[in-house]
C-alpha cells in the first residue's frame, strides 16, 4: 500500500445518553465511500493497478435490519455500555466460564447477547421489524454487492460464536433470544464477492468486477500488518485504547480464563486481551482536567521515578474489560495527596494501564510460551519511548516498535495479496524492526511489586464472588 493512497475521513460516535457509543450506519456508509473515493483519486494518479479489496473492520459491532435491508436500529459498538443490566443479569443466572470456554467472549456490553436482550426491552418495535442482525461490515456488503455473508473472524467477536467448531453457538443464541436464520451466512474470508451493484460500479470502475474479500477484526489485522503474524511475537497495541494479542495456528485452542479468543480465519486463533483504557486516559488527564503544557508534563512524565508516585490506579475510566470484563467497575485513585503532582498523576496512569497488559499477558502464557519479542503498535506506544520503555520493564520483555502506521488497513493488504497467490510466505515473514527497548531486571522488580498493589487493591474492591 503506497502511502500517497492514504486517505481517511473524520467522523464521531452519538453519545446523547448516558451510555450511548453509536453511529448511524447510513451515515458511515457515505462516509466510507468518500474514503473509497479520495483513495482511488490519488490510486490514478500514481497510476497504480489495483488487484483486490481488503477490508478491516471493529468487532463487535451490531445492528438490525428489515425485510428490505434498512436499518432498524443504530449501530452500537463495542463500547456502547447501555446494556450492562442486562450484563449483570446474565452474570447472575448463567454459567459464563462455561460460555467463555466455548466463545472466548464473556458476559459484558461489548457482546451480542446484552445488547440483543437490550434492545428487546428497550426498543420492541424495532425487534420485531428485525429480519437480521449483522455488523458494519455486513451491512456495507449489503449496500454494495445486494448480499453480506460474515467471516469467521467477524462472528467470532460478536459472543455468539463457537471459536473451536467455527459455528454459531446454540447456547448463546438462546442467551440472546434469536435464532441462526437471523444472522448472516457464514463463510472464509477470502471467498471474495464480486460484480458491484450498478451504482457504485459506475463510481467505481476499478473495483467493480475484482475480488472483494469479507471483513476482518481489526485487531487481528494488526498483528498481521506488523508481521506478528506467529506466536514468536505477541502484538501490544496502546492507541486510543489498548490491547495485546497473539495469532495461533492450531485445530483447537482450551480458552484461558481472563483472554478473550477470536478467529483470525478457520486455520487461525487470535488470542489475548482488551482494554477500554489508554490514549483516552492520556486525554482525559490533560484536556478533561484543564491541565496546561501538555507537553511539558508528558515529558515529567516520561522522567518520573518508576512508581515513585505513591499511587495506585485501578484504571477503568470507561469500565472493565480484561481481564475480570466486568464492566461496572470504575477508575480509582488510591493514595493522593496534596503532594501530588499532574506528571505523577500521568506517570501512575500509564504505569496502571500497562499492569493491566501484564496481568492479560500472564493468563496469555498458559497457552503461548514466552514470545522472542512484543511488537508495539498503536500511536501511545509507537511515539513515546517511555511508555514502550515501560511495558519492556513490566513485562521483562523485549519489546520492539513497529515501523509500520497503519497496520490493520496494512493486514488487509497482505491478506489480499496471499489470497491473489502475490505472497506464498505471508506466514513466515518477520516483523520490521523500529526501534528496541530491553528489559531491565532491577525495575522490572519495582514494577512487578507495584503491580500486584494494584491486584490487592482490585481484589479489596471487587471481590470475584461480588
């Protein structure tokens, strides 16, 4: 992918009620098309020859649809939180280490079957206008080529999904209220579709009649874009949020209480953990707080003593995912001060934020041995050297950034390519090298104590049978 085909559109989430993380479909379609537009303007210019399309996608998207394929309901995300009743409920009457074992999801609002039985309670007329309910990548397939089967990487983020048998899951669909005949058809990703509707055709001429590969988890994507496409490297992401992964080629993985475990492809785990947590804290510590010289302080920051701070911060500004995924959990802040200083405050939560990749990484290694090295990707990571630092420390890892920027929209790409037969070794490639932060023994020792503070002060908190 030539940089000079870069192009991407701004756009904003509805967040009108408390809770609320959506968008309007219709709209996002106008605005991917614009996205498709501007790409191929600059594609003709530099002459390039396009083979094949490639799309990444956010999991766990949902919305509902009509008998003539119009939306019923918004589209809720992943961080929609609307439905954590309806989370709780779960929690309390089912068994969810039982479901977990067999979705790698677990009772939280970033899955289908909360939101479902949400939107049953909230929004009955639109339930009952629903035929199917289906993803952003779905539904943008319906609105070019008249169809949208989901990938197996696409289901397997919605919670109701068997990641070992690669089928939908019957217990689940009974937790959600819905059956089978309401989801889209399930497929590889790489049976491709092809032959445009009419309209966009005619918009498009270079993508009418070349293949169109189904949707892929982002996140998936980005390991492979950063080549840690093999569980020699695990992938560590701190972007707006924050997330640390592995791609596993087995017929069947035992999911590991605390990770979440998704599909890349049918050959194909994606294994870890999530957080709702990272540049987003960065954010609300700086603008959300009114703190001046923002600059200023995150060079504090990156200088401040390792855990010199005195603080300990379970940080769940947006609620908890990895790796309890108990979504009613909130930030805290234990141990302030009048001697506290901003930069202290920014250290600690950068420090929190990364035990959490820790802790998600321990569960990770009762199935994955101990990788060569952890890729980072993600902006957070990726252009601060003390924060790549600092999770080299806490992990007592090496860790190396990637060079590359975008690297879902880059997995994409290569996937494409392979599936043309352009790169026969996709699988064996290595990842390119950035630059290279090594552990150190004697902070890793500082980190580690502190982090099991934080775990005591979770337990205290939150107990597991509360």
């Amino acid at each position: 992918m030539r940089p000079s085909s870069l192009f991407d559109v701004p756009y904003k989430v509805r967040t009108a009620e408390p809770g609320e993380v959506s968008s309007d479909p219709n709209e996002l379609v106008k605005l991917i098309s614009q996205s498709v537009d501007g790409a191929l303007h600059a594609a003709r210019k530099s002459k390039v020859n396009i083979l094949a399309v490639g799309v990444s996608c956010y999991w766990h998207s949902l919305m509902g649809v009509d008998r003539s394929g119009r939306p019923t309901t918004e589209l809720l995300t992943w961080a929609d939180t609307r439905s954590s009743a309806q989370t709780r409920f779960l929690r309390s009457r089912f068994d969810e280490r039982a479901y977990h074992a067999r979705t790698g999801c677990f009772f939280h609002a970033s899955y289908w079957p909360p939101k479902l039985r949400w939107l049953r309670a909230t929004r009955p007329a639109a339930v009952r206008r629903t035929v199917r309910w289906l993803s952003l990548g779905e539904y943008l397939y319906q609105q070019l080529f008249g169809e949208s089967p989901v990938s197996y990487s696409m289901a397997s983020g919605t919670g109701l999904f068997d990641v070992n048998r690669c089928q939908w899951d019957r217990q689940a669909l009974g937790l959600a209220g819905i059956g089978a005949a309401q989801l889209s058809r399930l497929s590889e990703w790489d049976q491709p579709l092809t032959s445009l509707d009419s309209g966009y055709g005619r918009r498009w001429p270079e993508l009418r009649d070349i293949p169109w590969y189904l949707p892929l988890g982002d996140g998936a994507l980005a390991n492979v874009g950063a080549g840690a496409s093999s569980p020699r490297w695990m992938c560590a992401t701190i972007g707006t949020s924050a997330a640390m992964r592995v791609v596993l080629e087995r017929d069947r993985v035992a999911v590991p209480w605390g990770t979440f475990v998704y599909r890349l492809d049918r050959r194909r785990f994606v294994l870890g953990g999530a957080l709702s947590e990272g540049g987003n804290v960065v954010r609300w510590l700086t603008d959300g707080l009114g703190l001046q010289h923002k600059k200023a302080l995150k060079e504090a920051a990156a200088v401040a003593a390792p855990d010199g701070h005195g603080l300990t911060i379970l940080p769940f500004w947006a609620g908890e995912r990895s790796p309890n995924w108990r979504g009613d959990a909130r930030a805290v802040i234990a141990g302030l001060s009048l001697g506290t200083h901003p930069a202290q405050l920014l250290r600690a939560a950068m420090e929190a934020i990364t035990y959490q990749l820790v802790t998600v990484t321990a569960a990770m290694q009762h199935v994955v041995n101990r990788p060569d090295a952890v890729i980072a990707t993600g902006g957070q990571l990726i252009h601060s050297p003390a924060w790549s630092q600092m999770l080299a420390d806490a992990l007592n890892q090496r860790v190396m950034t990637s060079p590359e920027t975008e690297a879902s929209s880059r997995g994409a790409a290569l996937l494409a390519l392979h599936a043309l037969g352009k790169l026969p070794r996709l699988w064996s490639t290595r990842p390119g090298r950035g630059h290279t932060f090594r552990q150190r023994p004697r902070l890793h020792s500082i980190y580690e104590r502190a982090r099991q503070r934080q775990l005591a002060l979770y337990e205290r908190l939150f107990p597991r049978d509360g």
